[in-house]
C-alpha cells in the first residue's frame, strides 16, 4: 500500500523483430512515433496519452501505462518497492513427488529467463529452444505495463531440496491469532510467485507462462487474484484505496527513510549460511475476507471511528492531513480520545509497536458471492520486512488482542516466505542459495 502510486520508467530494450508477418511486441516498444523517441523515452517523460497515429505501415507508439518497464536484474527482486500495479495474481506451488534440488535448480532456471523475457515486454519463448512461437500470444499488441515477477520459497521447500540448514529462522511458523479462521489447502507452499502489471492481459500472460514452466517439477498449490485501482483513474498520484473505502497505506514507511532498507531488506554480513538471502525480503501472504455489508451499514462517522482516520482525505481524527503524524494524546471536548484505544491506525501504528514496520503492498480481491449470499471480497494483504518476527508478527499479536476492525474481517488464507535478493546479469533467482 504505497502511498506513492505514480509510474517510472526504465531504459528502453532492443529493437528486435520477429519473424513472420506480424509486428513484435518488441519493435511496437521500440517504435517512436513522427519523433522518433521510443515508447519507454515517452514513458518516462509523460508525454504519450494515447496510442499516437504515424505512417499507415508503421506501429502506434505506446501509451505511458504500456511502455513502462520494471527491470528483471538488480539488487533487489522487483514487485517489493514497485509502486502499485493495477491487476496482480499470486501463485503458491508444491513441487511434485520425488523432485528436489536438481528439479528446483531447473525450474527457477526457467522461472526466471521468462520472466526476465515478459518484463521486457518479450514474447515469453524468446531465447528458448522453441523460440517466440512458445508464447501463446496473450499480449502481443502490449508493452511491458510495468509487469513485475517476484519470487520466493517457503518453509517446505528446504526440506524438499535438502537445504533445511540454510532456512533462516525468519521462516519460522507464524503465530496462531485468534482470529483466524485459516484454509490449509489455500496456505503456505513450496514456492510463491507474485505477479503484477498494469494490463490484466500481461498479468494473465505472465501467470500462464509461469504456469506453463513449472511442469513436469511443480504443481499449483492456490492461486488467488487482485487488483487496485489503474493508473490515471486520480487527478493526481494518492494512497490507495480497499474495498471498505477508506485511505489504506499512509504509514508505510518510505524509500527516503534512512531506514528503510534495514526495515524491508535482508542485510548482508549475517550468518554464511544465510548469506543467499542478502538482499532479500520476507512476504507474509494473507487473504482477509472483509465482511462488507456488516461494514456498510455503519454510518461514516462510525466507521472513522474503528479506523481512526477520515473517510474522506485518510486524515487522522486528531487533525491534520493524510500525511500529518496522529497525535494519538489529544482529546476532545468532552474529555475522549479523538483517535478512540482501539482504533485500528491507533494499534497497528509503528509508534505504538516500539517502531515494528512493514511495507504493505496488497491486492483488492472480488471472488463472487459466497455460499450465504454475502461478497467474498477483501484483500490480498502482502506486507514486506527484513524479519517477520519483529514486523508483522509482534503487530498482529496486538491488532488480535483488540482492535476494533476485527468484527469486519476474515483471515482465511495465511503464507510466509522468503524472497531472495534479486538475481545480477546471468544469474537465476535463488541461485547463491540453490548452487551453494
């Protein structure tokens, strides 16, 4: 749940056609328009509103949502610091009877030249033996719109590869809370992968490939699907929204924070044999069904209340703007908190949890409507942190002891895992780990 939702753009890719009659989707990239500036140029300048008209034998250059493109290769793996995407799928898969460490190696090998390929805005076969004609031409006509690919392994998959002595103790189980009410069938797993962009065609093209590689090592375990609000739909860049209406992500901490990469990234210099997740991250996964036509019926100001912040602009109830720090002491004329004990920005506070934070980054889920008649909806709660037993643990301990949200919603779907730094030029995710 950034608070900052606007788009970047990365350097341009090649101009590299492919064969047979049609126009790649990585010549539509390149192509410029009468200015001759590449799609990507005219993404991260802003410049292109729409498709713009050239010569009749020559592609329309790309909007800005279609041609921005998140880089496969870096420190980090991307989809953690990524701003919001506008349609996501998460993907829990088991590897299958007797595969292990040789079957893991191939598959991650696979895993990740495709997905390097895909957010390129590259057929999904390109540089495989099979060639562009493996892809199944989802979103030929598209740009990279900001796909991302993020991937990470659970508690399970060392004890499948024979790595149980390099799982760091980040992997521990969660915690029971009281309230939750979790699916088994639809928790944890082998591996997760974590796809998003701002097309819901390249998402499903990414999610088919993904799926398409893990055989004959891996099966799905659960699959669930979000979204967020698209790009452009605000006057300007704001804080998301969830399906309860309100203002959702304004604590997140931020880039600029001098912190913030002891808080959401593994460091370096630990123990050696967990030096492969230098870089990394922990993803704690949640499904929270939101039990909306019992929240509906509050009136607003009520509603405020259980938050502790306006409907309206996210203000806190103590004054202020969205941005403006909650004075969780000031009271009201008649003596009351303004921001009441049990509000839930008041409890999941990083003030109030002796500074334990996390960077939220979920989904917005719509799964139709359930067997009593009531939406199965909510949110694909994905939060980020260098340790969950210091972030999302000791915060859920204490929204679980009283947090005034908690008769609107639903855990029902719980995972953790961890996600290794990201992958340099030539390398595979998880490799430092798998090759050691």
């Amino acid at each position: 749940m950034s608070a900052d939702n606007s788009r970047k753009a990365s350097g341009s890719g090649d101009d590299g056609v492919r064969g047979g009659a049609g126009i790649s989707r990585r010549r539509l990239i390149g192509s410029a328009g009468a200015a001759g500036a590449t799609g990507l140029v005219l993404g991260a300048a802003g410049g292109a509103t729409g498709y713009v008209a050239t010569r009749p034998d020559e592609p329309a250059a790309l909007t800005t949502v279609g041609s921005t493109r998140v880089m496969f290769h870096g420190k980090h793996q991307p989809g953690i610091t990524t701003p919001l995407q506008a349609r996501g799928h998460l993907v829990a898969f088991d590897l299958v009877p007797g595969a292990g460490r040789k079957e893991a190696i191939a598959l991650m090998r696979r895993w990740s030249a495709a997905a390097d390929h895909l957010m390129a805005g590259e057929p999904a076969g390109s540089g495989a033996a099979d060639g562009p004609d493996h892809d199944t031409g989802i979103a030929l006509d598209a740009g990279p719109s900001s796909l991302t690919v993020t991937f990470g392994f659970g508690r399970t998959f060392f004890e499948r590869t024979g790595l149980t002595g390099r799982r760091p103790p980040g992997l521990d189980p969660l915690p029971p809370f009281s309230s939750d009410h979790i699916d088994a069938e639809r928790s944890n797993g082998d591996l997760w992968v974590q796809i998003g962009a701002d097309d819901a065609l390249v998402a499903f093209h990414a999610l088919r490939a993904v799926q398409k590689e893990a055989a004959p090592a891996a099966r799905v375990r659960w699959q669930m699907n979000g979204f967020n609000r698209a790009p452009g739909a605000t006057a300007q860049p704001m804080t998301a929204r969830n399906l309860m209406g309100q203002v959702d992500g304004t604590n997140n901490p931020k880039p600029a924070e001098s912190d913030f990469e002891r808080r959401v990234f593994v460091p370096g210099g630990t123990e050696a044999k967990y030096d492969w997740l230098a870089g990394g991250s922990y993803a704690v996964v949640r499904r929270i069904r939101m039990l909306l036509d019992d929240w509906e019926k509050l009136p607003v100001a009520r509603q405020e209340q259980v938050i502790g912040r306006r409907k309206k602009d996210g203000a806190p109830l103590s004054g202020g703007t969205e941005t403006t720090a909650m004075d969780l002491d000031r009271a009201g004329s008649d003596g009351k908190l303004l921001i009441p004990d049990n509000a839930h920005a008041r409890i999941s506070s990083p003030g109030t949890n002796s500074g334990a934070a996390m960077l939220r980054r979920p989904f917005s889920y719509h799964d139709g409507i359930s067997a009593d008649g009531t939406p199965d909806a909510g949110l694909l709660f994905i939060c980020w942190q260098a340790d969950p037993l210091r972030g999302f643990v000791p915060v859920q301990r204490k929204l679980d002891r009283g947090d005034a949200l908690s008769p609107f919603i639903r855990h029902e779907a719980s995972g953790l895992f961890a996600v290794p730094g990201g992958a340099a030029d030539g390398e595979y995710v998880g490799q430092r780990l798998l090759e050691s």
